[in-house]
C-alpha cells in the first residue's frame, strides 16, 4: 500500500468519525443531562481522533515533500 492510498484511507475514516461527531450532537440536543454530559465527553474524544487522523493523512500526503517538513507542524527527523 502507497502512502497515498494510506492517506486516503486515513481521510476515509476521519470522515466517518466525523458523521458519528455529528450524530452524537444531534443526541446530545435530546437527551437527558446524565446523557448528554456522557454525549459531550465522547464528542470531545473523538474530535480528538477526528484531528489526529486528518494530521496523519496530511502527514502521510506530504511525506516526500521537503518543504511541509521544514515548515510544517510534524517535523519528522
């Protein structure tokens, strides 16, 4: 597997987490306050994964490029 086709899969799935972001909000807005607090605590989480994944698909879509390296956020060594 290329590092693209790793990219795009990463992308894939950050999309994915970001449906589900979407409709634990949408419960969130109906549920009771023990609920909602458990909602909004694994909304945070997954915003979380939800960066961390699209980072590592940038990471991954720009490795060979020497410029994102030098100026980027992920320097890698």
């Amino acid at each position: 597997m290329t590092l693209l086709r790793m990219a795009a899969s990463y992308r894939h799935s950050a999309d994915l987490i970001r449906v589900r972001i979407i409709a634990l909000k949408d419960a969130a807005k109906t549920a009771g306050p023990a609920e909602k607090s458990q909602l909004e605590q694994r909304i945070r989480d997954l915003n979380i994964l939800y960066r961390e994944t699209r980072e590592t698909a940038l990471v991954l879509e720009r490795y060979y490029d020497r410029r994102y390296h030098a100026h980027g956020r992920r320097k890698l060594s």
